[in-house]
C-alpha cells in the first residue's frame, strides 16, 4: 500500500489502484511521512501523527508545536525528534507521552537570522536525518537556515552551512558524511559533514530544489527553474528531472508526464535495491518508472507532499 501526504491529509491506497485512495489523515498540509519499521509518522500542519497499522487509523503525539514539518526516529529507535514551524526542535524518549525542548538548536549564531517574510518571517526545521555509522549524529536542515549538525543526540550543535544555500527543504543523509542538501539556491553535496560543501547544479538551467531520492544506484532530483513566487506563467514552475548514477557528480534530464508543468514533489520506492521509483507531483500526480521510462499511476487532484510505502505492499 501506498501512503500520500497531501495537502488535504493522509491517503491510501494501493500500487496499481490510485484513483481508489481513500483519506486515512484528515490535517492541514503533509509535509513529510516517514516509516520507521512498521510504524509510520506523518508530519502535518495540525500535528504529528503515528500509525502503527500501515496507515489505517492516527494517534496524535501532541507535541508542543502544532506545526511538525519534520519526524526523525533515531538509528537505535530510542528517540523520536519533531522539528517544527517556528524552527524549535523536540524529543520523545516514551513513544509521545511526554516531549522535551532541545534548547541547544536556539544557541546557534544564526539563529536570529533564520526568517524568510513569505513564512511569517519565521522559520522551520524542514529535514531531519541520521545514520547508523554516527547513531549520535543528528543532521537538521532550516528553512531559511542552512545546515547543522549535533553529535550528542540534539542536545548541542555545531553550525555547518559555510557554502550551501541558506534555504534548504531537505538533507539527504547517504553515510555519516555524505549529505545532498536541496535548497532554493542549488543542489549541494558535502562529505566531511557538511564541514565543506560542492555545489552539484553548475551545469543545470534550474536552481530550485526541494528534495532527492536514490534507488537502484541511482539519484534523482527534480527543480523549478525559480522560487514560487514567479510559478504564474503558463508552465507553472517550469521543471525539469534530473537523474544521476554517479552520485550527483553529472546528470542527464529525463523526461516525464506532464513535464514541465508539473513538478515532482516526493519521492519513494517499492525496492531501492533494483530503482522501482516512485513520485508525487505538486498537481497530485502519483508517477512510476518502469523499465526506464517514467507513466502515470493516477491522480488525486490535491498537491502531493510526501509518499512512503507501508510493509504491507501488494
């Protein structure tokens, strides 16, 4: 089974039957779900939410901001981080019944420009990531911010976002040293922890990035050719996919359906292991490539945020 985050909620539904989704999650916008063994999180403007039955029924974890942008089990399963809108970390070491401020993220030196007026002139915590080589390691990315990096957990953090973009929608964590931060001003890699950073983007005619993927040995990433404010024309954000399979070092465009008016959103996979990718777009389209070549699954008619496939999957 498929789960989509939308901007109406939570659907489900399955692989080859997407115009049968059903809402699952009714919330304001999703902007993340996550799946941690068999349990599920989905991150919403109205709260965080867990699943532990694939999606069907939602337990609210009442963390102490309602707007969860982002959800983090860490690599020994003993704490669950929530960053939120504004840009304020916590932590859950009792499934939820109680949560706990990480006051460390508001004494970094940046803190006090971490703002961007089109977001109340505030910010949020829009990534979160670790891996198990660096279960310590917590890697969070600030919408407007940049990146930063704890070693103990989240309780103290070292400022790494000399040479990335400031405007960062997601980090992807590849090892413990090894991230792709997708901002509005680049694509940007880093392999010290985030202590230096390569931009990727050089060769590329579009600047907006909002996340990446990888599967099957393969990176996928897709870009606006500007920020929102200039989508009114008539190809929208205008954009494009882009696909690399030597870990972002050159990419090739890659066309797709409804390409360049829709631009692609979220990404999953059925199994990273052989690229059997999936993807959202920003008009609800749920896309699959197969053999190589990107089709359409179906469409939901609501902007699509975030996919995660449950355990459970046909």
């Amino acid at each position: 089974m498929l789960l989509i985050g939308t901007n109406e909620g939570v659907y489900r539904a399955p692989i080859d039957r997407i115009d049968n989704a059903m809402r699952v999650l009714e919330t304001e916008r999703v902007l993340r779900i996550r799946r941690f063994g068999d349990v599920v999180f989905a991150a919403t403007r109205s709260g965080l939410f867990r699943s532990a039955d694939g999606g069907e029924t939602w337990t609210d974890l009442n963390v102490p901001r309602r707007e969860v942008y982002s959800v983090l089990q860490s690599p020994d399963g003993e704490r669950l981080y929530a960053g939120t809108h504004p840009a304020y970390l916590y932590v859950t070491t009792d499934g939820g019944e109680s949560w706990c401020e990480l006051e460390g993220l508001q004494e970094l030196p940046s803190r006090e420009e971490w703002r961007l007026p089109r977001h109340r002139n505030e910010a949020h915590v829009r990534s979160l990531g670790a891996h198990p080589d660096a279960p310590e390691r917590v890697v969070t990315g600030i919408e407007v911010g940049g990146v930063h990096v704890s070693e103990d957990n989240g309780n103290t953090w070292t400022e790494r976002r000399d040479g990335v973009h400031a405007d960062v929608h997601h980090v992807l964590v590849r090892s413990a040293e090894e991230y792709i931060a997708s901002c509005g001003g680049g694509l940007y890699r880093t392999r010290d922890a985030g202590q230096s950073w390569t931009r990727l983007d050089g060769d590329l005619d579009h600047t907006y990035f909002r996340e990446t993927f990888v599967a099957g040995g393969r990176l996928y990433a897709a870009a606006a050719r500007s920020s929102p404010p200039s989508w009114g024309g008539e190809l929208g954000p205008d954009a494009a996919l882009f696909e690399s399979s030597d870990g972002g070092n050159t990419f090739e465009t890659v066309s797709y359906p409804d390409g360049p008016e829709e631009f692609i959103l979220a990404w999953t996979a059925l199994n990273e292991d052989d690229g059997d990718v999936l993807a959202g777009t920003r008009g609800g389209y749920v896309l699959r490539q197969i053999s190589g070549e990107w089709t359409t699954l179906g469409n939901l008619s609501t902007g699509i945020h975030s996919l995660a496939v449950t355990s459970a999957t046909p």
